[in-house]
C-alpha cells in the first residue's frame, strides 16, 4: 500500500532519523535499539513522551500512535506490536 508506507517512512523520518542508513546496512528497517526487550528510556522513546509521563499521557500517546500505525488502518503489524510493547512496558 503506497499510501501506508509513505506515512510509515514520514514516521520514521520523525522519529528515528538514521532509519535509512540502518537499512542500508543490513536490509532492517528498524533502528538497532528495537532489538530485544524494551528499556523504559526506549518506551518513552517510541511514544513520544518525556521521562516521568502521566498514565493518562501513555494511554493518549499509545492511542494516537496506534490511530496512525495499527494494521487494519494500513500500518505495520511490526510497528504496532512495539507501540503496544512499550505502553505495556510503561504501564507495567
């Protein structure tokens, strides 16, 4: 879906950078640190939220992020699991 993927990249252009240049090297898309569990640092990160945020403030962040990247509205399943995995991790 051209569509999907044009907001997937314009994501990542915000978020993370060096995206492309992760790519270029070893064919993944992902940024090196979305390897392996999540720290808090890391899920603060992916969220968009300052250290310290409220619960109100992760479950607004995880439902803004998940209106944009969840599949059945033309995300990746990839990046919506790691949206989850870091609202978990947050919440505990």
């Amino acid at each position: 879906d051209p569509e999907g993927a044009a907001l997937l990249e314009a994501y990542l252009d915000r978020r993370f950078p060096a995206w492309r240049q992760a790519q270029q090297g070893d064919g993944d898309a992902r940024p090196d640190h979305w390897d392996g569990p999540l720290t808090r640092d890391q899920a603060y990160e992916i969220l968009g939220l300052a250290k310290g945020a409220s619960r109100e403030e992760v479950v607004a962040a995880h439902r803004g992020l998940m209106k944009k990247l969840h599949p059945d509205h033309g995300g990746s399943t990839a990046l919506a699991a790691r949206v989850n995995q870091a609202k978990d991790v947050l919440l505990g």
